[in-house]
C-alpha cells in the first residue's frame, strides 16, 4: 500500500508496555491463552470468550509500565495502524455522510498481551478484536506476526483488512445491524446463531473491501497485489480452512464466520464495487452467500 504522508488517527489509546492479567475460578493466564489460541483456531468469538472467563470469578488486573521496549518495526506498524485507522475514519464519514448520517469513529486500543475493555480481561491470543461495550477495536500488534507465522500471510494489505473488517463490526454496530443480530442469537438455537454470525462476518468482510475501494479513490492508496493480499489472508481464516488445520476434519454447522470462498467472495465484491448496498449478507439463503 502507498500511505506515505498519510495522516494518523488521534483517536488512538496506546498502552502497549503495560499489563494486564487476570485469575479467575482457577483460569489463570496460562490457561486463557489455551482458550484463546482455541477460538483463534476455530473461529470463535474472542468476546463471548472474554465474558465467559471473567465471568468464572473475581478478577485481578495488574496494569503498570513493563519496562519492555518497542523495536522500530513495532513503531512502525503502530504508524500503520493509526493510518489504516484514518483512512477508516474518511471513508466511513463520507460514505455516511452521502446518507444524511453522522459517523462516529470506533477508538483503537493498542495492547501488549492482555488489555483490560469493557467485557473483562483480553488476551492477546484471542486475535484483533471489536468490543460494542465500549466502541473500541483492540490490537495487539504482535497479531501481525502470528499472521505470517501460523497463516503464511504477509503484507501490509493483508494487516489493512484485519483493521477494516474489525472497523465493519463498529459500522454494523453504528448501523444496529449488530445489535439486532445478536438480539436474534440470543433467541435461537445454536445451529441458527452459528448461521446469524456468519453473515455478520461476512458483511463485516464485505464493509472492510467497500473501505480499500473508497481509500483508493480517495488517496491511490492501492498497489499491485494489495487486494490479492487481503483475500489470501481471508482464505486462511475461513472456518473450514482453520477446522481443518486444527481437526483434521470440519463440522459445518459450527461454522460462525464463514468458509474460506465465502470470505474472499464478499471481501472481493466490497472491493470491486465500493456500495454499500450490496452488502446484505442477511436476506440471501444460508447456502447463497
């Protein structure tokens, strides 16, 4: 991507170098980092889990300087993801704009290991994640490095949309898109709330190509390359692809953020098309999308 001279979102809350852990009902630390490496893996909703943990005991949060000392290329995707997250915030105000709306930013939260958000104690073993509780997405940037480690994804493209698709989540939620699904998950059975939560993930996938499409007009931000980056990444974490690295085989009916096909399909048509009204992942049959 070409972001040079880009400017850097303010609406950034830096806490990398503190720390955070949690002991609850006998889950201490190490054990929430075999949870979360779990939902990673199998396409779980880190938050759910969140809740579910602090929900278990009493919590005890450490926060303080760690001494610990970023390297420059910690620096510099910190820089990268304060640019991502302003090109987020011109295009979502804009588009938004285009329909008499007012865009109301999400604040990103850097992190290192475990953060404290609204639903309790995180870690990052969980992945980058959308907190509704507090409009916040959080990141630990080592995330970045799992990526190219455990998916053999890299480039800054392929970090671009992990921050998109998390800022789609906020536009759901701006939206009451997220608030109205979760209210029907809380309704059905399993099998249907899996189903509920696919298409949520796919419009967020769809809502995070929409922001490469409208940044690229906006800045030429794109490059050669840049969007076939996005949808290697999101081919790696379909649940099929993940079930199958960590089972050996898939059980269809868990799936909760959809199948590697349908993730590049709805990344690749937010990218090609840039409208947001083709984004309804909700009115399709199940086997359509």
């Amino acid at each position: 991507m070409q972001l040079d001279g880009r400017r850097q979102s303010t609406n950034v809350d830096d806490r990398r170098g503190m720390s955070a852990g949690k002991v609850a009902g006998g889950v201490g630390l190490g054990g929430l980092i075999v949870i979360g490496l779990i939902t990673l893996l199998l396409g779980g909703n880190p938050t759910e889990v969140i809740q579910q943990v602090n929900q278990m005991g009493g919590t005890e949060v450490i926060s303080g300087g760690s001494g610990r000392q970023a390297t420059p290329e910690e620096e510099q995707l910190a820089v990268f993801a304060k640019q991502i997250l302003a090109g987020t915030e011109d295009v979502w105000t804009a588009i938004f704009q285009q329909y008499g709306r007012t865009y109301q930013p999400p604040k990103l939260v850097l992190y290192t290991d475990y953060v404290q958000t609204a639903s309790g104690t995180a870690s990052a073993q969980m992945g980058p994640f959308y907190n509704s509780g507090d409009q916040t997405v959080y990141l630990d940037l080592s995330f970045f490095t799992t990526m190219k480690q455990q998916f053999g994804s890299d480039g800054d493209f392929a970090y671009a949309y992990v921050i998109a698709h998390e800022v789609g989540h906020h536009v759901q939620y701006l939206l009451g898109t997220l608030q109205e699904a979760h209210q029907q998950m809380s309704r059905s059975s399993e099998a249907v709330s899996n189903q509920i939560s696919v298409r949520l993930e796919l419009q967020a996938d769809f809502y995070a190509g929409v922001w490469a499409y409208h940044d690229n007009r906006m800045y030429g931000s794109l490059e050669p390359g840049d969007i076939e980056e996005g949808l290697a990444i999101a081919s790696r974490i379909g649940d099929d692809y993940l079930q199958k690295k960590a089972r050996g085989y898939t059980v269809p009916e868990s799936f909760n953020h959809g199948t590697s096909a349908q993730r590049q399909r709805w990344l690749k048509k937010g990218a090609t098309t840039g409208d947001i009204r083709q984004g309804d992942t909700f009115s399709p049959a199940y086997n359509q999308l």
